[in-house]
C-alpha cells in the first residue's frame, strides 16, 4: 500500500489558531510540493518567496527558492525546494517538525508538524 505523509499546518500568530492538515506521497514529495500544497490548503496565492527552517529565525533553510542573485546572511542560497525530497528530512527516526515562511516581508510563519506516516489502499 502507498504511504503518505499526514501533515497539520498552523499559522502561528493568529487567535484563534487557523490550521489545514492533508496527505503527500512518501515516495516522491518534495518540499517544493509541500510548498503548493501549503499555498492551495491555505489559500495563499504563491506571490512570494518562501523558506522551510528547522525553527524560526535566520538559520541556514532546509529548503527554499535558489538564487544566484540573492544570498542569505550565510552568502549562501537555500536548497532548491524542488529537489529536496521530504523523506530526506521527515520521517519515523527523523524530523517531526520545520517552520514555513511565506513572504520574507511580512513573514508569515506557519507550523508544519508530521502527525505520522499512512498507509492508503489504491482504488481498483
């Protein structure tokens, strides 16, 4: 049977607490596709550049939009979100949860926490 990751999302900041949570496929998802579904379950409309960190701040991203033009305060640019897979960094021994920014202006922060790993019978 596929797996999928079971993802909650929260924004943080926000009274009271506005959350999404939705399944992607273990086997192939990268962050890139956890950014979309992010945009689409929040209704965002993918205006902005975006960043997934290991805690809020200005560390070195997980993953984010590369730019050659841009580099961050380490003069360096983030891991393209679409090659790096979410089973790299979740997972059952792994990382449970990462922050998601959105919009480096008005730094919308989200809580991306892994409820867990399913599995899902395909449709005949």
């Amino acid at each position: 049977m596929p797996e999928y990751f079971d993802f909650k999302v929260s924004l943080r900041h926000v009274e009271p607490r506005i959350w999404r949570r939705f399944l992607l496929p273990v086997a192939h998802s990268t962050f890139q596709d956890l950014h979309e579904a992010i945009q689409v379950a929040c209704g965002w409309w993918n205006y902005h550049m975006f960043a997934f960190r290991r805690t809020p701040g200005y560390e070195q991203p997980i993953a984010g939009i590369p730019s050659d033009d841009e580099l961050d305060m380490f003069g360096s640019t983030a891991p393209d979100a679409g090659e790096v897979r979410l089973a790299e960094f979740f997972g059952d021994k792994r990382a449970k949860k990462c922050i998601y920014e959105y919009d480096f202006g008005d730094s919308w922060l989200h809580d991306v926490k892994l409820l867990g790993i399913v599995e899902i019978p395909e449709p005949f």
